[in-house]
C-alpha cells in the first residue's frame, strides 16, 4: 500500500488548509494512476495543518510543512 499525506502549514483557517491538503492529496493520486499505479493500491491521508513535519506555532508560514509525503509499506 501506499499513503499519500498532504500537509500545510498554519497560516489561515483550518478549514481551508484541510480542504488544501485534500487537493493535494488528490493531484498526487492522480498523476500516480495516470502512470499506472493502481488507485486500489493508494491511500489519501490530508492532515493539513496537523501533526506536522516541522511543528509550528499557529499562523506560521513554514515551507517545508506545504507539501505531499509518499509512504510505501510492504507486506511484514
């Protein structure tokens, strides 16, 4: 399987940074599939504005939190 996790940062409503993150998510999906990787095989996981790669305050515009992470996970 794999998770597709979009993050923001913490700058605006938390509403909007989710509903971004969504969109996020969704674009990675969908460039994957067109490439042929089967949709069954993704997972979309939009945390937005939580738990984030570099933890920030409220209202703070950090670039490295804008972004899609990509895990793969294999049988165990």
């Amino acid at each position: 399987l794999v998770e597709i996790i979009g993050f923001t940062d913490t700058v605006g409503p938390v509403e909007f940074n989710v509903w971004l993150a969504e969109r996020r998510v969704r674009s990675v999906i969908d460039a994957l599939v067109r490439r042929g990787v089967p949709n069954e095989t993704l997972i979309a996981v939009p945390k937005g504005p939580f738990d984030l790669p570099v933890p920030t305050g409220p209202n703070v515009s950090e670039p490295i939190n804008r972004a899609v992470a990509v895990q793969v996970s294999g049988p165990s």
